[in-house]
C-alpha cells in the first residue's frame, strides 16, 4: 500500500479514536442526573438536554452506546486494512476491498442516522449538543476517506 493510502489509514484510526473518546463521553452525560457538562453553554447549546431526551436512546440503550460500539467495530476493521490482512468473518475471507464496503455501509447509515439526530436537536428538541455535532464532523470526515480509499484500491 503506498505512502498515502497508509497515512489515510492512520488517520482514519486517529478520527476512529476520537469518536470512541467523544461517544464515551457522552455516555457518562447521560447517565449524569447532575445535569451539567461542560458543554452546557445556552439553552441553545446543552448536551444534557440533548442526551437526557427519550430520543437519546435506542430500544433502551443509550445512543451514544451504540456510536461508541460502532466505532469500535470500525477501528477493528481497519486494524486489518493497516496490517493488509484478510479478515476471516463467519467463514467469508474478506479482502481491502470488501472490508472497506463494509466500512463504507456503516458509515452512510452512521450518516442518514446523524441527520435525523440533528433534524430532532433543531427542530423538536431546539437545542444543540456540541459533542454530537463534533461526532457528526468526525462521520462525515471518516466516510470522505473511505470512499477515497475505495476508489484508490
């Protein structure tokens, strides 16, 4: 793999790391019946509004939760596209290619999924956590890659 695609790769990790540190948080945010986060700023601006609404849970667990699993399942994945492995998953041998489709897939829901969150902060919730909005850069950056990286392999 040449110098670039492996720098990507890195900094696919480092955005991967990022978003598992940022979903951590916001884990604790919405567990914390104290009620304030740093990021607390307005009425407009308060991330424990957004996390203690019934919109901050899926099925009963916490959205965030599930953000945090999914980029840990990502940074997973890319471990095999640094190291150039095939990943053997339930008897399917998956090469760069395929592992970046998967990478891609997750990502574009991440992305739909994203855009219904921020449509429920503006238009139902009327306020705006600034944790979520970063997670939300974080996606869109990460997806900007891999379709890079998919269309260079």
């Amino acid at each position: 793999m040449d110098n670039l695609k492996q720098k990507l790769l890195y900094f696919l990790v480092l955005l991967e790391l990022l978003a598992i540190a940022t979903s951590s948080y916001l884990i604790t945010l919405h567990y914390d019946d104290a009620g304030e986060g740093f990021c607390d700023i307005s009425e407009t601006f308060d991330c424990h509004t957004v996390n203690q609404s019934e919109y901050s849970e899926l099925f009963g667990i916490p959205v965030a939760l599930l953000g945090s699993l999914t980029f840990v399942f990502m940074l997973f994945l890319t471990y095999f596209l640094i190291k150039d492995k095939k990943l053997n998953l339930l008897k399917l041998e998956l090469a760069n290619h395929n592992i970046l489709l998967i990478l891609l897939s997750i990502l574009i829901f991440s992305i739909l999924f994203s855009a219904y969150l921020v449509y429920v902060e503006l238009f139902i919730l009327y306020t705006i956590c600034l944790f979520c909005v970063v997670l939300d850069v974080l996606i869109v950056i990460m997806f900007l890659i891999v379709l890079y990286l998919l269309k260079k392999l």
